[in-house]
C-alpha cells in the first residue's frame, strides 16, 4: 500500500518537535518507507571519513532525516505552522493552507 503525504520536496517547513525545534528549512527528500524527511540545514550530524590513497581524511557534516510527524509546513503570509487542506481550483487539485487559504503550490 502507498502512503500519501502531504509534504513533498521543495517544500518550506519549521520543525516543531525535537532538539531543532523552531528551525526553517527546505525539505531535499521524502523516504515514505520510513516516514522521514530530510531538511535543509536541520538534525545535522558529524560523519568520520577515514583517509584513502585519493582523498585526506575529514569529518563531514551532513543532514540526517527526521520523522514527518516532527515537522509542519509555513505558512506562506505569516511564517507560523499551518496544516494543508486539498481544494480544486479550475478543475486542479490544490494544496492550500488551512490558516491563511494561501495556496502552498507554485
């Protein structure tokens, strides 16, 4: 069975739970299989790369995902976290704010 979620890639979303709490970011991935999104510049973790004869080593620090239920969308006029409503709009579904009826697709 697919899972449908309402948060895709691109999307603005503000974490609402966890040590990020509070943090803006862009989503750059959904894995639905897991119910995680990876954000932008959120949940960053430090990964130790050991040298090899091509490249020195370093430590590399990367974003590591989050729980889809730890994150909310913005909303587009005041920048607070809003839930998604579906509507149509000239035979289109739509997806749309449900504080402001912004619409959240471009």
């Amino acid at each position: 069975m697919n899972k449908k979620f309402k948060i895709r890639k691109g999307d603005s979303v503000i974490v609402i739970a966890g040590k990020d709490k509070g943090k803006l970011g862009n989503i750059l991935s959904v894995i639905k299989d897991k119910d995680r999104v990876v954000v932008q510049g959120v949940n960053i973790i430090k990964r130790h790369r050991k040298a090899t004869q091509e490249s020195p080593g370093k430590i590399e620090e990367i974003e590591a995902s989050v729980h889809i239920s730890n994150v909310s969308h913005v909303d587009p006029d005041n920048g607070k976290p809003t839930r998604v409503k579906y509507e149509f709009k000239d035979g289109v579904k739509k997806r749309m704010s449900v504080l402001s009826g912004s619409l959240l697709d471009k």
